[in-house]
C-alpha cells in the first residue's frame, strides 16, 4: 500500500512558534495538525509517514513502557537512524522523564574498532541505563557495552514489548533536561552537552521566529544525520515546534545519489533545507546527471549553510549548475551556532545575497586584523570569509583579545556568547563545564571578527598553527592544496607537530589513484603551494584513497588525522590505480 505523505499546511490548526515550554508542549501542540514527519527511499520512494499526532501517540505509550524499565532520569544512548522508531524513541522519553543520548550510526570513523570505542565512550560518559538500536546493530552495541554491567542492549522492538508500568510517567518540566548531544568529532572522551528544556526551547524559538521566519506554507527536507545537532535540533525539534512537515532522505542515500535530495524537494515544493558546504558541492558536481526538468528549486527560499566553514566556491558552484532549475542564491542563508549554544547564535538576513569579506592573509598573519585584499594582493594571498549574520535577539557575542578585552571590528580574536540558548554544561563534567566559562559568557573556542554588526568565523582557537610567533590557519593551507591537480577535493587536513625544537607544519593530502613517479612530483607541488600560501615549509604525507579520517557529522577529522600520523598509520606505499571519486561520496 502506497505511503501518503503528509501534507504541507494543517487544515485548521494555526501556526504558533511561542509559548512552548518544553519539547513535549510544543509535540501536544502539534499533534492537533495533519503535519509531520516523512522518509523516503534511495529510489526516491515514501516508505514511511509519522504525522504529529501519531508521533504523540506512540510515544505516550513508549514512554508508559519505559518507565516500567528505568527510573525516571534514567539515560539511554539511542542509535539516530533516519527512521520513525528512533524519533518516536526520542519523545517517548521526554513524555517518560528519561534524557536521550543520540548516537552515530556505523559510518567511517576509522573503522570497526573506532565505531565501537566511540559508543562505548558515549554510554559511559552518559553513564546510560541502556543502548538502544535498531535490531541489525545489536551485535555493534552488545560487543561496545561488553562489561558495562549497568548497560543494557535492546532493539526498538524489544522496548515496544516492555509492560506498561502501573503508573503514568511524568514528563519532562521546564526546569529539567532534555537530552544529551555528544560531539561527533571527540577523539578522546567525549563531552556530552547537555540540552537543557529551557535552553533547547528558547533556540527553536529563536530559530524559527527570527532565524527561519517560518511561515504556514513552509516545508523542509533534509539529509542531515539525525545525531548531529543541525539534524537534531535544526530539522527534527526546529520543525515540530513549528508544526512544519518535513522529508527525510538517510544521510547514505544522499552521498550515494546526491541530486536525490534536488528531486525531492523538486517534487514536494520544498521551501526550507540545510547542508554544510560539501553538500552543496557535492550535488553541483553531480549536476549533468539529472535529466531535463527533473530538476526545480523555484520553490527554495531558504538553503541554509552551517555545520562547517562556509566556503564561497562550494556556493558559487551550486548556483552555476542550479540557476537553470530555478534556484535563486538569495536563498542561502550563512550562520553560525555550535551544540552549546543548542543549535544556532546568528543567522545572516533572509532574502540578501551572501556577504563575503575578502581578506590579505599577509596583513593578517603578520598583525591579527582582517585587512581586505587590494588589487595589489596576490590571488594565493587572497582569502574569502563570509558572514555569518547578528546574533538572535536575546543574546550576545563577543570578539575577545588575548587580554580578555572586547576587540573592535575587522580585529580576530576569541569568540564568546551568552544567552538563553546557552547549555547549563557538560553532562556529569563539572570541571571542564567551569572551563568552558567566564562569568555567564561562554569560550566557543572559535576565531573570528565582527564586520558591519555581523559575526564572520575564521576558524577553530586549538587547530591555530603557531610558527615562529606567526598565525596560521590550517584552512588557508587546506585550501590551497585541494586545488592542486591529483589532490582529492576536501581531502587535506593540515597541522603542526612540536618534534622537540619547535612546531612544524604536517599537511596530509588524499591522492587519486597514480602512477608512482607521479607521488614525487605531487609532492613537490604541494610544498610548493604551502610555501607561496603561508609563507612556511611543511612535510608532505600521501596518503592512498580513502584512507583520510571522517567524523559521524560527514566532515573530515583534523583531530584524528593528526592522531593517525601520530601513530604512523598512513602507508604510503603505492597503491593500485583507482578511479577518481570525489571524497564527499566516501564521508559515510
């Protein structure tokens, strides 16, 4: 029987995007409606359809099931597959009491052995009552848990068989948790940033009212994994409390077939999406395989950008292939957020074309201040930066020198905000919650600089490269050397290592498959293209195909690449020649 998807507008039920206290009030809310969730296939296909009110539903009765089973503040780690039974799981315990500790799915975190020990790590840390999964991942957790004697194992079925308890569960009130996100990038234990009811709240409301300006005839599709926190938060909890349907397509099935994400929102008049940059990227470079008119994107008036550094190209390369289909580029909209804020800090405007700051990375390497580029700059000199919009109301960012002082514009420092949207802490981590920070403002960890009133991000405090007193980013070096032929496309990660006398720069770039005299030469060309573009020499390491690090997110781990070399891991013996694959398709 056909799957019906659910439909764009509620017959009746108004929108509403205030008053909402907790997750729960705003999923009763909801439930009044038609909306809802939906899932689609690789072939493009709805197999399953969750409107809001059977979503309510079924989690009512999950949740009486899981109280007979755990303590009300229990936590459980619950795989976030793209399906109905994790996001039922998920409200089933804010109706029980219970927080939620999404977990990745299996995808390339180094690995088997790198899968189970970041799992093993995140029930620990969430100190769980159970893992939970979908049936076809038991044999994962069982072996993850092995020795956690505090730790169950069980499916989505066996938690729908539990007896109801005899007493009905109390949700979750304003004042109390409501889930644990755990980063997808830790390489050691993980911290798990707890969402807070009260937090959680105000960013969807913030979010959805001043960010998205949602209206009653949005509708949204995403691709994002569901244990990230702009899938999480930005295309789960954002459109319920907004009573919005959404699409959903598993985040495989887009790197296998990206213009399957174009096609859908084509066929459901999809108003609202999101991606980092690689995704955009990654669906242009597919462009010349859709099929005439398969294609329109007319209807596209928001294509959020986040989760990364947003980068200029990826976006000039969407709008070339896709202007012909309809897309306008006032639809991208940059901004800025990390998972301790719950989600999103700023938004760029709506309906304006994306600002980007071009900068002489020479001035800034040398003074700290983001100079713009002249004509007399040189092109490898030469670094876009794109804003990232003000801050949502009721909050507040701060660009801090090294003295702690607020810097004023064009000047790169510390980034710190504050707000309602602010996580309480870390889970079960007093010590680095206090590190984290300054009165009521909390260290981001980010670089960046204000410019005209709005926020531009230039990278990441503890990835800096620091050589012989100058600044270097590791993107600028990044960048340039994925542009080099025979160079996978965001296949580069660079770093220092401190070998005894001082810091050195270590870049390891994917190569395509090759010939081995060609290795020689690539590498000489890389240190080439380093030296012109910092300024500075660097060891080179080739490493085969496929064998960079990914977080459970889709991005490249900086970290874990540097934790790889560190062990001596990457061969670079020859290997067979390969066929040229863009990295994205490998990212899960």
């Amino acid at each position: 029987m056909a799957v019906i998807p659910t439909p764009t507008t509620n017959a009746s039920l108004a929108l509403k995007m205030q008053g909402f206290r907790t997750v729960t009030e705003a999923l009763d809310y909801a439930a009044q409606g038609e909306t809802g969730f939906n899932f689609y296939n690789l072939r493009g296909e709805a197999f399953a359809s969750l409107p809001y009110a059977r979503l309510r539903a079924e989690a009512l009765d999950l949740a009486a099931r899981l109280a007979g089973r755990f303590e009300r503040g229990a936590r459980l780690a619950i795989v976030a597959e793209t399906s109905p039974d994790f996001i039922v799981a998920f409200f089933a315990c804010q109706y029980a009491g219970m927080a939620p500790a999404p977990m990745p799915m299996p995808v390339n975190l180094g690995g088997k052995e790198g899968y189970l020990t970041q799992i093993r790590q995140m029930v620990l840390g969430a100190r769980a009552a159970a893992a939970v999964g979908p049936k076809a991942l038991s044999g994962f957790l069982e072996e993850a848990v092995s020795g956690l004697d505090d730790a169950a194992v069980m499916d989505f079925e066996s938690l729908r068989a539990l007896p109801v308890a005899a007493e009905t569960p109390r949700p979750f009130g304003p004042d109390e948790i409501c889930y644990i996100q755990y980063s997808s990038g830790s390489t050691s234990a993980p911290k798990g940033v707890i969402g807070a009811q009260a937090s959680v709240t105000a960013n969807l409301h913030g979010i959805a009212v001043h960010g998205l300006k949602l209206t009653a005839e949005d509708r949204a599709a995403s691709w994002l994994p569901l244990y990230h926190d702009m899938g999480l938060i930005g295309f789960m909890l954002a459109p319920m409390f907004a009573q919005r349907s959404v699409d959903y397509i598993a985040t495989s099935d887009f790197v296998r077939r990206p213009l399957l994400w174009l096609r859908l929102m084509s066929a459901n008049r999809t108003t609202a999406t999101y991606s980092p940059s690689f995704g955009y990227e990654l669906a242009a470079r597919r462009a010349a395989r859709a099929e005439d008119g398969a294609i329109d994107l007319s209807a596209l008036r928001i294509a959020g950008i986040g989760g990364d550094m947003v980068r200029p190209e990826a976006l000039n390369l969407f709008t070339e292939a896709f202007a012909p289909a309809g897309f306008d580029p006032r639809a991208f909209l940059p901004s800025y957020g990390l998972a301790e804020s719950t989600l999103a800090i700023s938004f760029a405007d709506l309906d304006a074309p994306v600002a980007v700051d071009y900068v002489d990375m020479r001035h800034y390497h040398r003074s700290g201040a983001a100079q713009p580029a002249s004509a007399l700059t040189s092109p490898e000199h030469r670094r876009g930066f794109v804003l990232c919009g003000r801050v949502l109301p009721g909050h507040a960012i701060e660009v801090r020198g090294e003295d702690g002082a607020p810097l004023p514009e064009r000047r790169v420092g510390r980034i710190y905000i504050k707000g309602p949207s602010v996580t309480p802490g870390y889970f079960s981590d007093p010590q680095a919650s206090n590190a984290m920070f300054d009165g009521d403002w909390l260290d981001t960890g980010d670089m960046g600089y204000f410019l005209d009133g709005q926020i531009v991000i230039t990278g990441r405090a503890k990835d800096l490269i620091i050589i012989n007193g100058r600044n270097i980013w590791p993107q600028d070096i990044e960048w340039a050397v994925e542009k080099v032929d025979g160079v996978r496309q965001g296949g580069v990660a660079a770093f220092s290592v401190d070998d005894g006398e001082g810091e050195r720069i270590v870049v390891v770039a994917e190569r395509r498959g090759m010939a081995p005299e060609a290795l020689a030469e690539l590498r000489r060309e890389i240190a080439r293209v380093v030296q012109s573009a910092v300024g500075a020499p660097a060891q080179v390491v080739l490493a085969k195909p496929h064998s960079m690090v990914m977080t459970s997110s889709g991005k490249l781990s900086r970290a874990k690449v540097k934790a790889k070399y560190l062990e001596g891991a990457f061969d670079e013996a020859p290997a067979e020649m390969a066929p040229p694959r863009a990295l994205a398709e490998a990212r899960v």
